[in-house]
C-alpha cells in the first residue's frame, strides 16, 4: 500500500490517504501513477480538512442547543470565513439571528432552545431534570407494587405493562392528572418527547457504541418474549433422581453389555392442515425463508387458524447410551454415538395416538434396526397415551415385554410438566425446522363429501357425521341387494319370454313368470307391466304395452343406490389427507440429527396390532381388547398374578423382569450370566440425603442402604 498525508497535533485533525499497489508492476511506470495520486490528494486535502472542521463543529453545537441547521451553518460560516452567508443560500432571519447574537442584540429565543435543560445540569442538583415527576410517574406505572401477585418472587416479568413509548407516555400522563386531582401536584409537569423518554431506556447491548446515548434512567429495555417458562410439580425434583438412577445403571451395564437399549417416545404438537385454504402450521420461525426472488406469494397462508383436521406426528427416539454421565443422552456425536430419530404421521381424525399402536410402532423401528435387545428401558411423558396409571397402557407393556421376549423391561414416565427431561423433545426442535414458513391444505374430495362437511366445525362432529354415513350405507346395501334379486328375476323372465319367441303375452309363460316371482317375494304391483298411449297417423289412439320396460327402471334405481352403497366419507377424507402426509413424510426424511437421517417409518397394519393382543390371549384366555379399566381386571386373573409376580410398579415406573420360579410362564434369559445380576438389578426409590440438604442419595449410596431390603426396591 502507499500512504500520503499528515498527521497534526493538538485539535486540527489528521489528513491520511492510503491506496492499494497492485501485486506485480512495472515500477517505471507505477512511479508516474504515485506522482499523479499525491498531486490529487494534494488537491483534496483542504477540501477534506474543512469536512471534518465542519462535522465537529456540527457535533460540538447540537450537543450544547437545538438551534435550526440554517443558523447553525451561518453561524459556522461567520467564524470561519467571516461572512454568514457566502453564497446567499441562507434566509435573512438566521443571518440576523447570528449577527444580533455577536452584536450582543436581542434574538428571538424561539430559535434558540437549550438542550442542558433535559439533562443533569439544569441546575437543580446531581441528577435532577425538569421531567422528574414524569420519571416517577414512569415508574409508577413500569413497576406498580399493588399489581405484583404473592407468589411471584423472583425477577421474571410474566407479562409486559405498557407496548409502545406512547402508550407509556398516556398512562404516565394519567398519573400525574390523577395528583392533581387530588392535590399533590399544583400543575402539569413538563412531559418529555417520544425520542427523549426512549434515550431513557437501557440498552440491550451495553457494549455497542449505540449504547451511550442511553441514560438507563428507567431500567427498563425492550425484550422479546421467551416461551420457557414450565409449571412446577412437587414430585419433579423425585423423578428425575430416579431418571437419573436409571442412566447411571445404563452406562454401567452398556460397558459390560450391548444388548440393551435406551428408547423414547412423545407425539409432537398436531400439524393443522386447511380446509378450503392453506392454513399455516404454527411452527414459529427463527429465520426468513427461501423463496424466489420473482414470487411475492411463496409464504402466505390463511388469515385464519380454523382447522378440521391435524396430523400427528409420533415420533420414537433411540437415545445414544453415552460412555459416562457427562455424555449426550440424545443421538450423541458423529463417531461414537448411534441413537436416531423415527416419525409416523397418522390422521388425527381417524388414527388417533394408541398405546398399542406406539409399542407396535417401537417393535417395527427395532426391527428396522435389526436390534435384539434383552434389556429395554423406555422414557415416556405423562400423556393420556402414556399414561402408567392407566390399566390399557400397563397391558400394552406387557404385550410388548412378551413380543421381543425381553428379559427386562424399564419404562419411566416424567412428572406432569416435566416432560423437558424426556431427551426425545430435543427432537421436535430439528423436525420443527422443516414445518417453519409452511402452510398445508388437504386435496379436493368428491362433490357429495364436499357437502356433506360444509358445515362441520370440529374433529367430533366429523367422526358422527361418518357414523352416520355408514348407517345409510348399511341401509342402502340392503336395499341393493333386494333390487338386484328384482332385475336379475326381470331379466330371467325377459329371457324366457324372448326364447319362447312370444311377443305378445302366453298363458303359459306367464305362469312360470309368475311362479318365480312368488319364489323371490315379488309382488304383482312389483312386476306389473307398463303401458303407454300412441297416437297413429291417421289420429287414433292406440294403447302400447311394454311388458319389461320395468327392466330400465330397476337398472337406475340400482345404479343409483349402488352409487350411495359405496360411498365412504371417511375413505374421502383420509385420499385428500394423504397427499399432505406424503409432502410431510418426503420433508421430514431430508433431515439428519448427527448426520443420522430422520427415518419416516409407515404406520404399522392391524395385523401387527393384532399381534400383541394375541400375546395377552395366550397369558388368559379370557383377555379381549375391549378390557381397558382397572374394573375389568377382575376378568383376567392370569394376567393380573403375572404383574404380580414379575413387575414393580409405581406412579412413575413399570419394571418388568422375568421370572426363574415359574419357568411354564418365562423362557430361558438370554442375558449372559456374567452381567445377569447388573441388568436384573432392582432400582431403589430415591430419598433424602440427611448430608446434603436438598438433594436425594446418590445410587451408589442408595444400593448400600437398601442392600437386602426388598420393600425399598
């Protein structure tokens, strides 16, 4: 580079030019080129040094008065060139405004506003201003005592007083008309401009040069609203040391033993898709989108949020099992770890979430993996899905202890509202990223069902209103089935009358007509024939008798009743959903959680459903699907010895192991003998540690403890 210029001393201010030199040049030539730019800088110096003169002296005179820029720049003018208006582009009343100043004339204190009169130096003391009883009433208003609810002792503002500057402004004005009124106040204080009483806020970065134009005499700053705020149960702090417990038990055995497994499970927030418009999916964005620099309309969606149906997205974690407990619990890393991520999309309307279908759903992803495990512990939220109090989930868990032939199977809960500990929730962040700036709407549907859910408003009413259908279609079936016994005995009898060659109608062949009728119940109203007036040429009425037209009439009707047999509303709808489902699953699959893709996993049939039933089928033969409460228990008495003798179950656990007493109900484990005692292991229910205030024992200290006592495990 070269370098041109000089730098001075005291407040006259430096002049530097610096300009780049090409890589290779030929230095003859260049030289000529360096002479030329230092006689243009030459030429620009004084021009640059009189900018500068005059950017500080701007500077210098707002930050003492708000004067107009006009008799601000006569007033430069006059000091440094002698004369206020040079050119003649200043109006005479700031060039006399300048000349009666120096001239020690009276000016017009209009023009001339002292700007120390809003800061500390307006001679009422160390940090006093004339806005000072507008502050307080700021005050008042940002932090008002009386407002702020008992049980909220900490820092957190849970909700936002005022939402713009003048709003603040109105109601910081209302409180100082409120002291008048009663006589604390004998006048209207001054009230500050918009701009100022915003200089008066702190800055959110205090380390920006922005920054010190702020007073931060209010101590309050603009903020935008974090969602994470979670409601607190007693029994969280509980369970999650013995989540913990049950991790820590996990790494030890998986160094030992690969054969288990660490699994989660949680439906992400339902998916609304539109009806006649595309309605967006409520996922907030972090960013802008993409879209085409031609297309304005790429990221619009319905001014509404009314929505029929939603899609759910269930989703199954294999949680990585780290080396020890500072590791990730979540997919892990890139080289050492291995948990992935599982999505089903399902209709809300017609699928809804199932206990029986997540256990079936989990069995399709281990299989997928090609995994056996003997030991699987499973992390669930609360949901009604989950939930472990309820008699059909715990029946569930022992249909799929029973499908995998495990040797042991875990599954915990978390507390209510305490399902951020769940590590598969870290996973409806990465599938929240493709769900931003989308809006959906479901394919068209035949006319008929078009109409028909015109003026259905909820998922409930959509479910009756396919109830209702299926009654009409089982109606219409039948009615089917009668008309096509009546055409298919009319076309037998046409038949017979078009072989015997009779036009006109037979004594004879009418008898078997009729015998035949009376065989399948048809009436002579039923089967009567049709006949019809003609005029002739000559304008005579003839009567024409078309004795099978009734053929054409029974041929629509059951065309028509046909068509109202067959249809299904809910096939309708769940064709038009499908697509959506479709461009959902292709989107999820693009993404990978430690270049891991997210695996998109079909929703398993019935049959696989049907199978785990069957398991419970053959534990009590008197076991059916539609036992689901606590009350029917009493009708499996076989199955409820089994949760006797091989299950622990607490309001936040099932722990199922096989049994070594009763080998006609278990098989043989299959967990090697050198670590059958570790992952049989009985886990303690924490309890207070009388050392450490606060905290629950430690599971080493726990196991100690509880060594022998079989009550306490």
């Amino acid at each position: 580079i070269n370098v041109f210029g000089k730098i001075n001393t005291g407040q006259d201010p430096d002049c530097l030019f610096v300009w780049k030199i090409p890589p290779m040049y030929n230095s003859v030539l260049h030289a000529g080129k360096v002479s030329k730019a230092i006689n243009e800088c030459r030429e620009m110096i004084p021009k640059k040094v009189c900018a500068e003169f005059k950017r500080q002296f701007d500077a210098m005179l707002n930050g003492v008065t708000n004067i107009p820029a006009a008799a601000r720049d006569a007033l430069r003018n006059l000091l440094y060139l002698g004369d206020p208006n040079p050119d003649n582009s200043i109006a005479d009343e700031y060039v006399d405004f300048v000349m009666n100043i120096c001239a020690g004339e009276p000016v017009d204190e209009s023009m001339f506003v002292d700007g120390r009169a809003n800061n500390s130096r307006g001679g009422e003391g160390y940090n006093a201003t004339k806005f000072d009883e507008f502050w307080k009433a700021c005050g008042e208003v940002l932090m008002p005592d009386a407002r702020v609810e008992e049980r909220r002792h900490s820092n957190v503002m849970y909700t936002s007083e005022v939402h713009s500057i003048p709003t603040l402004i109105s109601m910081a004005t209302a409180v100082l008309q409120q002291k008048i009124d009663d006589g604390k106040l004998e006048k209207m204080p001054s009230i500050p401009s918009e701009s100022w009483v915003s200089l008066q806020f702190s800055p959110n970065n205090a380390h920006r040069e922005a920054a010190s134009r702020y007073t931060s005499r209010l101590q309050i700053k603009r903020a935008v609203q974090l969602r994470t705020l979670r409601k607190e149960h007693p029994d969280e702090h509980w369970v999650r040391a013995l989540i913990r417990y049950y991790k820590e038990w996990m790494v030890e055995l998986k160094k030992e033993y690969e054969g288990i497994e660490f699994w989660g499970q949680d439906d992400k927030a339902k998916i609304p898709i539109g009806e006649q418009v595309h309605i967006s999916t409520g996922t907030r964005a972090n960013n802008k989108g993409i879209v085409s620099a031609n297309d304005e309309n790429n990221l619009r969606a319905g001014d509404h949020d009314y929505v029929l149906g939603r899609i759910i997205p269930s989703v199954s974690l294999r949680s990585n099992i780290p080396q020890d407990m500072s590791g990730s619990f979540f997919v892990g890393d890139v080289e050492s770890g291995y948990g992935q991520i599982f999505v089903t999309l399902r209709d809300a309307v017609f699928d809804p979430s199932e206990i029986f279908d997540h256990c079936a759903q989990l069995i399709d992803a281990l299989k997928t993996k090609e995994l056996k495990p003997t030991v699987l512990v499973l992390l669930t939220d609360g949901g009604p899905d989950h939930s472990l109090k309820r008699v059909q989930v715990k029946l569930a868990l022992l249909a799929l202890f029973r499908e995998l032939s495990l040797d042991r199977l875990v599954v915990l809960r978390c507390a209510p509202n305490g399902s951020a500990g769940n590590p598969v929730e870290r996973s409806m962040s990465i599938l929240n990223l493709i769900l931003a700036h989308t809006s959906l709407r479901r394919g068209e549907m035949p006319e008929w069902a078009e109409q028909y859910v015109k003026n259905i408003n909820s998922m409930g009413a959509l479910r009756q209103a396919v109830e209702k259908l299926k009654a009409k279609q089982q109606e219409a079936a039948k009615k089917k089935r009668v008309l096509e016994v009546r055409y298919n005995v009319a076309f037998v009898c046409k038949q017979l009358r078009d072989m015997a060659g009779i036009e006109r109608p037979n004594t004879e062949v009418d008898k078997i007509v009729s015998m035949i009728h009376s065989f399948v119940g048809i009436t002579s109203g039923q089967s009567s024939d049709v006949a019809g007036a003609m005029v002739e040429e000559d304008g005579t009425i003839r009567i024409h008798r078309d004795e099978f037209l009734h053929l054409n009439v029974l041929s629509s009707q059951l065309e028509s009743i046909s068509e109202e047999a067959s249809r299904s509303l809910q096939d309708e709808r769940e064709k038009s959903v499908k697509p959506v489902i479709d461009v959902i699953a292709e989107r999820f699959s693009r993404l990978e959680a430690s270049n891991r893709p997210v695996l998109v996993r079909p929703r398993v049939p019935t049959e696989k459903v049907d199978a785990l039933h069957s398991h419970l089928k053959k534990i009590d033969n008197e076991y059916s699907p539609e036992i689901r409460n606590k009350a029917d228990l009493t009708k499996v008495p076989s199955i409820t010895a089994f949760f006797e003798r091989h299950a622990v179950i607490t309001p936040y656990t099932v722990d199922i192991i096989k049994c070594k007493n009763h080998p006609a109900c278990c098989d043989e484990l299959k967990t090697p003998l050198r670590v059958q005692q570790l992952a049989l292991q009985r886990m303690p229910t924490p309890i207070k540690d009388p050392r450490r205030e606060g905290h629950f024992l430690r599971r080493q200290d726990a196991l100690l403890r509880f060594d022998g006592d079989v009550s306490a495990l």
